[in-house]
C-alpha cells in the first residue's frame, strides 16, 4: 500500500488549494448572503482543469484519476462548499455520465465545453413526489414514429438548474417496467419546451443554484439518448456511486476547514485563567474531531482508489459518503459551540459551515439510502 500521492495528483491539490484560498475563501461569505451563483469563479476552475479533472485531455479535461479528483474536491470545498457542489455535478454526474455511457459524438459535442468551465452542466432525476425511491419517477418520454421522444413533466431540486446549458436527465420510457421503464437522455436547455422554475433558497450552500425544471412537449432527437432505452436506472445508480466519492470529499473540504477554525480558536480564547484548548473536554472534542476527520478521508481514497482499478465500487463510495457527511455534520457542530457565542455569529464563517454541511447527508442519496446500499450489498438481500 503507497501513501504517497503522484507528482501529478499534488499539482492538482496545489492549484486548487491556490485557487480556493485566493478566490473563492474571500468571496464565500458574499455570495452566501447574496445567493448569486458565482460563474467567475467557476470559469476560473474550468480554465484550470478544475471542471473536468477526469476528463481526458481530447475532451477538454485534466486526464487525471479518481483520487486527484478527490485532492482537488477537498481543497475547493475547504475554500466554499457551494462552489464544490457546482464542480462536483460538473465532474461526477455530467462529464462522467456522458463519458461512461455516451457515444463519442455526444462526448465530442457535450463534454467539452463543460469540462472547460465555459458551460453548466446538470444532472436531473429527483421529482417532486420521488426522491430515494427514484423509480417512482412520473416524468413521461414517449417515442415517435420517427424515433424522437416527446418529453412531459417535472424534475426537482436541480442543482445548476437555473444556469444549465446541458442536462442529464432521467425519463419514464415504459412504465410497466419499472427501473428498467427508465432512459437518459441529454436535454439542450435552449431548445423549446424547456423551462426552469424559480430558484430555490436554501439552508446552505447557497451560492449552488437549484430549481425545479420543467418539460412540455419537448422534443429528444433518437441521438439525445444517453446509453440504451430502458439502461437509465442503471446510468443513473452507477453514476451516483462516482458522485458520492465527490460529495464524501467535499464534506471533508468543509469539515476540514471547521477543523482548522477549531484549532486556531482554542488557543486564542481564554476562560478561567488559561486557553479553552487546555479543558480536557475541548481536547476529546478535538481527537474525536481529528479521528473522523483522518478516518473520511481515508475511506474516501480508497473508494476512489477501488473506481481507478476498474473494479465495482457501489460499497465503498457509499461508505466514503456516510462516514463523511456524518463526519462533517459532527465536526461543524462541535466547531459552533467551541467557538460558542462567536460559533453563533455571521462574523465568522463557523456557522456557515454548519449550514452547509447538512446538505451533505441528504444529496445524492440520504444517510439512509447510503446504509441501503452499505446492508444490501453486505448481506445480498433487497
Ligand atoms: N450500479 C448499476 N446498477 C445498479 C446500481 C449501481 N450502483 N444499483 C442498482 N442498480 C440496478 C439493480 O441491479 C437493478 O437492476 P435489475 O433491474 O437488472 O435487477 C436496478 O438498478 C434497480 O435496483 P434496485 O432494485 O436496487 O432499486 P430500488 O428501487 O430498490 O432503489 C436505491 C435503490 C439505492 C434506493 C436507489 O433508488 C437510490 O440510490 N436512491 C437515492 C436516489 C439518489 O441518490 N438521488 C440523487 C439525485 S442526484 C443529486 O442529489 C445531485 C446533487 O445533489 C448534487
Ligand atoms: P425522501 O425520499 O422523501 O425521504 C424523506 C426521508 O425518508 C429521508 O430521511 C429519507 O432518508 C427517508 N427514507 C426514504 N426512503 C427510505 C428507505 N427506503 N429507508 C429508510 N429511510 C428512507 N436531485 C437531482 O436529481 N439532481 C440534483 O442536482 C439535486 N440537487 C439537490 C440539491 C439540493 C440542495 C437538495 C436539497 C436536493 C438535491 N437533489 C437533487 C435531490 C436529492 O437527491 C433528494 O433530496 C434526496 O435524494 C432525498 O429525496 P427527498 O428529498 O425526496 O426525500
């Protein structure tokens, strides 16, 4: 086992820790109070790799490996967590969505443009009645006799839905069927019979723009079809588990920073006669803190290591995802109330962070979905 990063991996980390503490750290709080989706920024991250970091270079990407992908995350969710949801869904669901299961006409026309920061890429299949029992989705497409498709309906909480050039979205093609009922298909946002919804203010990462979509008679060509008819489930799952290694790292970006608030602050802050640090009740916290923090990422890694070997990965992203998020949503708890009455302040970003962080547990499959997939896996029983 090789704890050491390749050279190539910690360019990645260096450039995106540059950019993260540069650029988006100082702007974080502003655009959290704002709620304007920063696109400066996240153009800053596509002309540095940052948007397609998987991507291989002739589609406009990095051409770099899972856990550089994890290095990176890391770095630009400890600078501001909204903008790591935009880079993650840009990554993991768009570019790796088109990538593993498109035809290379559609990776030449759809890839790159996303990879490179210059569009907005997203990814729909929550509707407003289905969001874990993602099957129960009622968006129609109905094939022509032409071979097009004819798509109604609604999807909901889209990230990078009010900005998106290009969609990946999940449609009922044969209800009868069930998950196998269910086919991608890669939507141009421009094109009529597209609409987006008011974008939806939220708890936290609120520079991440979300919003309902909607499709009224919109017409799929036969080569807006991403994989086979009836393989949609499928994309979508085996997609999801390369989003989650994104999500588990953005939550360590967030709770790392947390962490590192906590460390500075305990040695500043004085109560009865000496550093609040130097309570044994603050140093359990901190060990407790430090041990979740080492234990994400560790766990991460090696679920990205497992999708780098090629082999099935479902379990340990899953793992990655549940052991992080919970991590974050510990750890940015704690990081309030030790820095307490300051913890509660919007002078400082600790309340932010706790805000933030919640999402983390819900997005691209709740804690309990992950344990779903963790038990099911585990014991082969559905
Ligand atoms: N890879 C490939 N195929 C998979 C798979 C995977 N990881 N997981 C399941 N499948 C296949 C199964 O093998 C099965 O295939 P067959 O029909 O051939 O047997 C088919 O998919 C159906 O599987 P299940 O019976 O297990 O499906 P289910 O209805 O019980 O649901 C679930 C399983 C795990 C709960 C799933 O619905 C799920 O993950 N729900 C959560 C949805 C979710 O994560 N949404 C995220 C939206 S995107 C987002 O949130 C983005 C963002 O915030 C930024
Ligand atoms: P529900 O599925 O209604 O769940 C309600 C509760 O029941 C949860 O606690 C859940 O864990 C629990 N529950 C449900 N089923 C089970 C079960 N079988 N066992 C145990 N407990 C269960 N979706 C997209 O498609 N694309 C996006 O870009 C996207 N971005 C999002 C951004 C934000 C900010 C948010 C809040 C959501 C986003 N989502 C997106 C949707 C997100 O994936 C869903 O919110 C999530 O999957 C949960 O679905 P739900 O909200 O409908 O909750």
């Amino acid at each position: 086992m090789d704890f050491n990063f390749t050279e190539e991996q910690l360019m990645i980390q260096d450039v995106a820790r540059r950019i993260a503490r540069e650029k988006i750290a100082p702007s974080a709080e502003s655009f959290d109070r704002s709620g304007e989706f920063p696109l400066e920024n996240i153009r800053l991250l596509g002309e540095n790799g940052l948007m397609g970091i998987e991507v291989p270079t002739e589609y406009g990407g990095a051409g770099m490996d899972p856990i550089a992908y994890v290095l990176a995350m890391v770095e630009i969710a400890a600078g501001d967590a909204a903008h790591s949801t935009i880079m993650s869904v840009n990554n993991s669901l768009f570019c790796n969505g088109i990538l593993t299961h498109g035809t290379e006409e559609q990776k030449q026309t759809y890839v790159r443009a996303i990879a490179e920061g210059r569009e907005i890429g997203a990814f729909a299949l929550t509707e407003p009645q289905s969001g874990s029992d993602a099957t129960a989705m009622r968006c129609r497409a109905v094939k022509q006799a032409d071979g097009s498709y004819v798509i109604d309906g609604k999807k909901s909480w889209i990230t990078s839905g009010p900005v998106a050039k290009y969609i990946v979205l999940f449609a009922m093609t044969d209800p009868e069927k069930g998950a196998r009922g269910i086919t991608a298909f890669i939507i141009d946002t421009d094109r009529e019979g597209f609409h987006r919804g008011k974008t939806e203010p939220k708890l936290g990462i609120r520079a991440s723009a979300t919003c309902e979509i909607e499709f009224s008679g919109y017409v799929a060509r036969a080569e807006d079809v991403l994989g086979a008819e009836g393989e949609g489930f499928k994309i979508a799952m085996s997609v999801l588990d390369a989003g989650r290694i994104g999500i588990a790292s953005q939550a360590i970006g967030l709770a790392r920073a947390a962490y590192e608030a906590t460390l500075e602050y305990v040695k500043e802050r004085k109560a009865f006669g000496q550093p609040i640090g130097a309570f044994q009740m603050t140093q359990a916290k901190i060990a407790d803190m430090k041990c979740k923090l080492d234990a994400s990422l560790l766990l991460t890694l090696r679920a990205a290591w497992t999708k780098g070997q090629g082999k099935k990965f479902s379990t340990e992203a899953a793992v990655a995802k549940l052991t992080a998020s919970e991590a974050a949503m510990w750890i940015t708890h704690q990081t309030v109330q030790i820095h307490a009455g300051m913890g509660y302040s919007k002078e400082m970003p600790v309340e932010r962070y706790f805000r933030d962080a919640k999402i983390t547990e819900i997005y691209e499959g709740t804690s309990e979905i992950q344990r779903l997939v963790i038990a099911r896996g585990e014991t082969g029983i559905r």
